[in-house]
C-alpha cells in the first residue's frame, strides 16, 4: 500500500458507534492518512456499522454494497467495515461480500490505521486526537461501554459485552480536553447510563461523575441519555432537579407500559415505577423533558395490550418519543422463547397508530411554550434558508428532538447561547423564536 493513503470513513447506528468513529479518526488523522469527504477519491472506505436490529442492519449492509459498486469503478479501493454487525455475522459477511479487504472485530476496531499499514504518531492519549464530527460547542462523552442486562429483545449485550465503566478519572480527562476545544455541551452516553460506575465502584457513581463534570470551565449543559428505570428513584430526580448544568431533559425508553409485556421483554420494573418516576419528575422538575421509546408487535402483545398501551401514552404525556417495530434477532431470549407472530403489516400500523398519538402531544407541549422566554444554544443555519440560524432549548437533543428557529436582526454566532421568545411552533416537533 502507497504511503499516504485517502481514507473516507462513514459512521452509522448511535451515538456511541460515533465515539468510537472520532476516537478512530483521531488515529487516522496522526498518521500519514489523508481523511475526505468524497468517497470518489478514496483509497480506503471505513465503514463502521450498526447490527442493532433489522433496519439498521439493511442500513449498514447497503452502505458496504455502495462502496462495493465504487470498487467495481476503481478496483484498487480497498473496503474495510467493522463495527456492530461485524461482531454479530463476520463469517456469514465474509462469505457473502467478498469485495470487502478487511472486517475488522470491535476488540480490534482502533488498530485498523496500524492494519491498513499506517504508523499514527498519537500525542498524547487516543482522547487527546479525537477528532469530533459534531458542531465544535456539543459533544459525545461515552462514559461506559457493554450492558448487563438481559432484555429479552435486545442483542447488545452479546455485541459489545457485559458493562464496564471508565474511571471517574479518564473521563474528567476528557471532558477537559473537549471543554478546551470550546465543547460547551456533554452529552453523556452508554448503553446503561444511571448504572455508571457499579462494576467498578460498587454503587452507581453517575452523580459523583457530574458533580466533577460540573466543576468543569466552560461546560454549561450536561445532558443524560439512556436511563434504566430501575436506576431512576427519587433521589436521582431531585439531584437532577438541584443541578446547575444537568438540563432538564432525560432520555430513559420505557419499551413498554404493560406488566406482562415488560416482563416477558426481561425488562426488570413494572408499569408502576415508570408512573413513580413521572410522579417524581412532575414534583421536582415539572419543566424536565423527557424522551422514550417503545416497542410495538413484541411476540406477546396482544391488542389489548396495545390498546392498554396507547392509553398509557395518553395519559403520560411524554415530551419526545420513538417507536420500534419488534425485531426478531438471533441469539436473544425472546428469539429462543417466541415466535415472531405479530406481523410485520399489523407492527407497522400499531407504530403508525402510536406515532399519530405523539404527535399531538408532541405539538401541544411545544405550544405551550409560546410567550415563554428561553435560553437557546445556536447549532448552525438552517437547510433551507442559510441565513436563518437554528438552535435547541434544554429540551431539545442534538439531532434527536426538535430544533428552534431563530428570528434575529442581529448577527448570532454557532456555539453561543442566546435569549428567545417562543412566537411559534412549526412541523409538529420545531419552534420559533424571537431573539431582540
Ligand atoms: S438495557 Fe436492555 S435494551 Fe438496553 S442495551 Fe441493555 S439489554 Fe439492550
């Protein structure tokens, strides 16, 4: 292989495959690597997958069929994929699509610069080169990697492995690190985030984490994703409800509302404790927003069960929320246990069904917000209009809820927070607001 080498790189699946793409590019970068854009001029195509569920597995097997025609163009390409789905169907992947160079196991995912023949000179820690892929103020930071739970539907744990936490230590490390670089939101990741720090302290240590995190110069928003139930008591809500850089915002999927449906997903709460934790928000926080998931057309769910479902939305009145066809993947407890007999006709209309709920919901928590003044952290500039910049409230996710337009006279600058009235709500899910 010739000496500096274009490597063009696609991520797909969550945030934290994308961690692991950054660290990875950072590596890339300190050796004689060239990254772009353009996968025309590529001499290598990195494609990290997702093998999360079906959809995601067709996602990530057209992207390596993709780069499979441009080395029919140009037979010198070389392709190397690794990732989720590689953990999952190496061999039958190799068999299968032979014009792939290289598939690379997740335990080997960083020493592909070395694999493709490249030296990287790291300064400094694999933290230290990453190289972030989102806007320079907000940024992912994967505080553990692997689950240890055992839900029934779910392939995660056999995929990336049991949990194991970063030290408190590491992790302030590079929280430091991205709040040098102007990082001025975190955005903590992991497959189990309330349960952060149990195998190797013994207790869940998310709390001592932020309150280090918040010590920190420079980060003004901390924001919680993947909350486990069982982990969210009452204690929680109100630490989150005393933080001063903790945005009121939690995303914590509930998968399901119904008691024989969370048990037979291996989910270990029951409907009770999900309205616990809302009764507990409502008292603390009232303002919080919360983001949820569910999973509809699971082997055992009746339409009773749906319908108990549907109410429950009704009723609970989440902020954001996502909806997931059951998928029937190999090597879980359900795939052992059930037969995948709801259909895939009747899974979507009962998505369709939850999603029209949420939709309403959606839109009138949003119009409840018209008249209000809030603090908005500019991301960019709209698509369609290039001088309309675009922003999030504290309810809003990076790339995940609803954005904020923003109406201004003056000039705004990516990466600063700035005042807004809300003057209206647009699409459902994105809002309008005033800056003076
Ligand atoms: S908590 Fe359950 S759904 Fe989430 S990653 Fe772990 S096993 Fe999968």
């Amino acid at each position: 292989m010739k000496k500096s080498i274009n490597v063009g790189v696609i991520s797909l699946g969550c945030p934290k495959n994308l961690v692991d793409t950054e660290l990875l590019l950072g590596k890339l970068n300190a050796s004689e690597a060239k990254l772009v854009n353009n996968l025309d001029e590529a001499d290598v195509i990195l494609i990290n997958t997702c093998g999360f569920i079906d959809a995601a597995k067709e996602e990530s097997i057209n992207t390596i069929l993709e780069a499979a025609n441009l080395k029919e163009i140009d037979p010198n390409k070389k392709i190397v994929v690794t990732g989720c789905l590689v953990e999952r169907y190496k061999n039958e992947l190799e068999k299968e699509i032979p014009e792939v160079d290289m598939f690379i196991d997740l335990k080997e995912e960083l020493k592909i610069p070395e694999k493709l023949g490249l030296k990287p000179k790291l300064e400094g820690s694999i933290y230290q080169n990453r190289i972030l892929t989102t806007p320079k103020h907000t940024a992912y930071l994967k505080i553990s990697e692997g689950c240890d739970h055992t839900c029934a539907f779910c392939a995660i744990p056999k995929i990336r492995g049991k949990h194991r936490s970063r030290t408190i230590e590491s992790i302030i490390d590079e929280a430091k690190l991205l709040a040098d670089q102007g990082v001025k939101e975190l955005n903590i990741v992991s497959q189990d985030t309330s349960f952060y720090g149990t195998d190797i302290y013994g207790k869940p240590m998310l709390w001592e984490l932020i309150n280090q995190l918040e010590k920190i110069e420079g980060i003004k928003w901390i924001r919680l994703y993947y909350l486990y139930p069982t982990t969210v008591n009452e204690d929680f809500i109100k630490k989150m409800a005393d933080s001063e850089k903790v945005v009121k915002y939690f995303e914590m999927p509930i998968q399901h509302s119904e008691d024989k449906i969370l048990k037979d997903m291996m989910r270990g709460y029951r409907k009770k404790r999900i309205e616990e934790i809302l009764n507990w928000k409502e008292k603390y926080i009232p303002e919080a927003a919360i983001r949820t998931a569910v999973i509809v057309g699971f082997p055992t769910e009746t339409e009773k069960d749906f319908e108990a479902l549907k109410e429950f939305i009704k009723d609970a009145k989440f902020d954001w929320l996502g909806v997931f066809t059951y998928s029937h993947e190999e090597g879980t407890p359900a795939y052992e246990k059930f037969e995948d007999i709801v259909s895939q006709e009747e899974k979507i209309r009962r998505k369709n069904e939850i999603l029209s709920i949420q939709e309403k919901i959606t839109e009138e928590k949003n119009r409840q917000l018209i008249g209000k003044e809030m603090e908005i952290l500019v991301d960019g500039f709209s698509e369609e209009w290039d001088t309309l910049p675009i922003g999030r409230t504290y309810r809003s996710a990076y790339e995940i809820d609803g954005i904020t337009y923003i109406e201004t006279t003056e000039p705004v600058k990516v990466g600063e927070f700035v005042k807004g009235k809300i003057k209206d709500v647009v699409d459902v899910s994105d809002t309008v607001a005033e800056v003076e």
